[in-house]
C-alpha cells in the first residue's frame, strides 16, 4: 500500500466515507493536489503513527482547532472524535481545558459548535 492508500484508509476510518466521498468529488485542478498532500502527510503520515491511539490524536486536534478558531474544522473533528471513542463528556472536558489555555471566548464558540454537532 502507498501512503496514499494508507492515508486514504485513516480519514475514511476517522471522518466516515459521506465526508471523504464529498470531499474527493468536490476536486477540482485547483484543489487536486492539496487534497493529495493533505492525504498523504496529515492522515498517511501522521494519524498512521502508532505513538498516539485516535482518541489522544483526536483530543490534540479538537485543541489545536479551538485556539487557532477553525470552526469548520473543529464541527468536522467533533464528529471524528466522537467516531475516534470520545464521549461527549470527555469533549466537554477538552473544551473546558482549552477555556483556560486558548481562551474563554474560543471556548464558548466550540461549546456552541459542539451542542450543534451533538444533536445531528
């Protein structure tokens, strides 16, 4: 298998095949080779490292989402972590760690995504 083959397993695994086939046929010249790169280096060469389970990778990125403000992002990675084995519970608790280290207003925005993402 390719890095690509690798990579394309992971995300399906972690983000479900609605979201990847939506992606994948929504390429264009333009977006053929970022979707390509972010493939293989994001999901084929760094979800595939066996140093973290999903569950922690998942927990790092819900964090890294909420300080830098990717709201899109972030609704996407809910339902990842939430298919990764994180409870809704243990969601609540990283947004209430990021409250403290990413700030209290990026907290209160994910709170609102989640609550969205919670009831679909």
């Amino acid at each position: 298998m390719t890095r690509y083959d690798d990579g394309m397993k992971v995300r399906r695994e972690v983000l479900g095949d609605t979201h990847v086939d939506a992606a994948t046929a929504a390429i264009t010249d333009l977006t053929e080779d970022f979707q390509q790169l972010i493939t293989e280096y994001a999901w084929g060469s760094i979800w595939t490292r066996p140093g973290l389970d999903r569950k922690s990778r998942s927990m790092i990125t819900l964090t890294a989402l909420i300080a830098r403000g990717h709201h899109e992002e972030l609704a996407m990675h809910l339902r990842a972590a939430l298919r990764n084995g994180l409870t809704t519970d243990e969601i609540k608790e990283v947004i209430l760690q990021s409250a403290i280290y990413c700030g209290v207003p990026d907290a209160n925005t994910a709170f609102r995504i989640a609550r969205g993402v919670f009831a679909e």
